[in-house]
C-alpha cells in the first residue's frame, strides 16, 4: 500500500510538473491574438512577397477611378436666357433714369450729388467715373448713356455663365466704341460693369446624372499577383494600397499560432520530465522517495523557466534551460 502511494504520488508530481510547466513554457502565447503588424505610414521591416497566385478587386483603385472619370464630366448648363438680359438692361435703364434726376436737381450741391451717386445701390461707381457724370453736358451724357446700354445689350447676348463674368467685365472696355476719349469710355464701363450677370445656368440634375452614368461606366480594378511576387518591398513605407493588398492576400494579421505553440511546449515539457525521471532512476533512485526534495527540485526548475519566459528577450532561451 505504501508503495502504491509513493507511486501515486510520483505520477501527481509529474503531471503537476508537466502542465506547470507547459504553462510556462506557453506564457508568451496567450499575449499573441494575431493582432495587425503594419499600418498605413510604417515603414515596411522586409520583403513581403505573394504566397500564392492570387487576384483581388481593389477598392481604393476603383473608387480612384470612379472619381477620375467623375471628374472628368463637364457641368451642364441651361440655354441661354433671354429675359435675364432684358433684366439688366431694364435695371441700366432705371440707374440712367436716377442719374438724370441727379444731375437735374440744382437743389443739390456737387459734394451731395456725389453721394447720391455713390449710395445708387444697383451699380456702385468709383470717383473717378461718378465725377465727370456730373461734368458732362447733356449731349455727352445722353452719347454715354446709351452706349453704356448698347454695350451691356451686346455682352449679354453671349452665353455667359458663372465662372465667365470675371473675364466679361474684364473686356468690356473693349466693346466701348473708340470715339469715347478713355475718360466717357471708363464711365461707359463703369455703368455696365455691375449689371453683366450669368444668363446661362447650371444645370445641376442633368450634371449629377452625367457623373453619374460615367461612375457606373467604370469598371471595378482587380489586382493580380503571381507566387513570389513583392507585394510590399522592404525598407519602403507603407501606404493604404499596400495594406488593401496585404490584407486581401492574407498577410496583414499575424496568423493566431498559440495552439501550436502550446503542444510546442507540451512536448518539450514531457521531454523534460522524460529525461529527468530517467535519469533519477538509474543515478539517484533514493532521491525518489524523498517527495519535499523532489517538489523543491521542481519548484526552482519552474521558478527558473517562468523567469525567462517572463524577462529573456529572446523567446528560446527558456527552452534551454532544461
């Protein structure tokens, strides 16, 4: 009976041995989830090149594309539109109609003649073009006038749309006739300036339906890569191309390894307790009876495997120590 105690109790020690120590052999495992190794701006470590002969539709190409050929659409515009011409020309007619009662009106001094012409509103005239209105007789103010008409009649004809009348204004005084000295021609100018308008507007569903049907006319960009090719070079920084690729070939998370490292351990811990049992056999079978020496003996081997697992740099150096 006594015997079969002893041996019951070797048997518990050197269970409680082996998982103990397949424990700390494994410790470093149970850290390791496979979480991601490369992210957008790192810097690659090595050469990453294709497992396998693999094809896959890149997002980021296709959206690029798509936005390309999005891009690439013209805005379409309305036709051109008469009534807002005539809108102008109208409003020109109501300002001329306003300075003449200005110019008229003797209960008005210069410097107040000045103001009214400065708070118009519709149009807004520099000194320079608001004092020789107020200069000119009749006849030159009537020649003025209407070429200013004339003028903003003629540029409104042409389609013009937003980002056109910046360059419109610019060549108005280019439409001046030359038999304006460049004094009447600024005041011509200056007259018609504020009334060009855009008479030819965006249409923006037949745009967005334009965009539209040449989104869908591009075709999704798929990715190839043969065995063996570089996927990511090393020493090269990572972009969000790479990490597409790597992640749709497999090699953007570390591959979950704890099982294998487990039975990695469980193996050397049974290779371990093998050897030493053989070897207190034959050299020390006296040594086998003495339970407290043999759980010390273990107690400091694991303290001593746990102590590499936990501060060794390198992951193999615990494996050594048996």
């Amino acid at each position: 009976n006594e015997k079969q105690r002893n041996a019951a109790t070797l048997v518990a020690s050197a269970i409680v041995f082996v998982l103990t120590l397949t424990l700390a052999l494994a410790l470093s495992s149970f850290a390791d989830s496979g979480n991601e190794l490369l992210q957008v701006g790192d810097i690659a470590p090595r050469d990453i090149l294709a497992p396998s002969a693999q094809s896959y539709t890149s997002a980021i190409l296709t959206e690029s594309r798509r936005q390309m050929a999005s891009d690439s659409v013209n805005n379409v515009y309305f036709p051109p539109n008469p009534d807002i011409a005539r809108e102008q020309i109208a409003l020109l007619q109501d300002v001329i109609a306003r300075i003449d009662e200005i110019r008229a009106n003797e209960d008005l001094s210069d410097s107040d003649k000045r103001q009214e012409l400065a708070s118009l509103g519709i149009i807004e005239l520099s000194p320079e073009e608001a004092d020789p209105i107020l200069n000119m007789d009749e006849n030159t103010w009537a020649s003025v006038s209407t070429e200013a008409t004339t003028v903003l009649e003629r540029v409104m004809r042409e389609p013009i749309r937003e980002v056109d009348v910046n360059s419109v204004r610019d060549g108005l005084a280019m439409q001046v006739s030359v038999r304006f000295n460049a004094t009447n021609a600024a005041v011509v100018t200056g007259l018609a300036r504020d009334l060009v308008r855009p008479n030819r507007l965006l249409n923006q569903a037949a745009t967005d339906d334009a965009r539209q049907a040449a989104v869908a006319a591009v075709e999704p960009e798929v990715r190839s890569y043969e065995q063996g090719q570089f996927v990511v070079e090393g020493g090269t920084r990572i972009t969000a191309l790479d990490i597409e690729a790597l992640d749709a070939l497999g090699l953007l998370v570390s591959p979950d390894l704890r099982l294998q490292q487990v039975a990695q351990a469980l193996l050397a811990s049974l290779l371990a307790a093998a050897t030493v049992s053989l070897y207190l056999t034959r050299q020390h079978p006296d040594l086998l009876s003495q339970f407290r020496l043999l759980w010390l003996l273990e107690g400091l081997f694991l303290i001593a495997v746990v102590s590499f697992a936990l501060f060794s740099s390198d992951g193999a150096a615990q494996y050594l120590f048996p």
